[in-house]
C-alpha cells in the first residue's frame, strides 16, 4: 500500500550493501516473509532478530537497540523506539515535521528532503545522502 513515509527498500539494500565493514540489522516483523527473504538474499551479511524470537513488542525493538552502533531509519514507530536507545541514528524526514518528531540527541542527524530538496518526498532523499551522512558523522567506514 501507498505510505508518504517510505524510503524503498532498494534503497535500504543499496546503503546496507555499500557500509562495507558492517553487519545490517533490519527490524521487520517476521510475519513479512517475503520482505524478509528478498533482503536476505541481495545483503549477504543482514540480520532480523525478530524472526528468531517469540516476543513482539516496542519493548524489544528498543532492548535490541541499545545493541547497535548506528542506525538508519525513516520517521516512523521503530525510530522512536530506536531513539529511546540514544544510539547515534540518521533519521529520513518526508512529509511530516522533522522539528517536531526528530531525536534530538548527540549523533542524531536528520536528512529531511523538505529541507534538501524543498520537496515532501522521502523518496527525493538519496542513497548518496544516506552514505554521505553516515560517512561524515557517525564514522561508518565503507
């Protein structure tokens, strides 16, 4: 279905397939086989600690972040419960207001396309953007 907030998942695999020297975790539900396997299958090296467990709940999203290093993510439920975590995190920013709903913490960057591109689509933010932050601020080597 249509959703303003999504960034694709192309692109999610062109930015976890192009940060060399890290291992991706992806937080999908594991009801989203497909999804699922379509990711496993293009990032070698992707996790999805959420298919190897019984429990499903925000609790666990944000339990399991605090494991991470860095975090990409688009504005949505599990970037706030990533947040509570404080890890450094870059957030994608569409149609909703990145002043607003943003973290705000050390090492939280947003890439809000409003602002970029004076547009309201995610989709207008690039993979270069994405690679170029993480490079530049959160010291993700590639």
């Amino acid at each position: 279905k249509y959703r303003k907030k999504t960034w694709s998942t192309e692109k999610f695999i062109n930015v976890a397939n192009n940060l060399n020297n890290q291992v991706p975790v992806f937080f999908i539900e594991k009801k989203n086989i497909q999804l699922i396997e379509e990711i496993s299958s293009r990032v070698k090296k992707a996790i999805f600690p959420e298919t190897n467990t019984s429990i499903s709940c925000p609790a666990l999203i944000t339990a399991l972040s605090t494991r991470l290093k860095k975090a990409i993510t688009i504005d949505n439920g599990i970037m706030h419960m990533m947040g509570l975590a404080n890890i450094p995190m870059i957030t994608l920013f569409g149609p909703t207001d990145s002043e607003k709903f943003a973290p705000l913490y050390k090492d939280s960057i947003i890439l809000d396309s409003k602002k970029i591109y004076n547009s309201d689509d995610i989709s207008r933010i690039s993979v270069e953007d994405v690679l170029n932050a993480a490079k530049q601020f959160l010291n993700f080597s590639n």
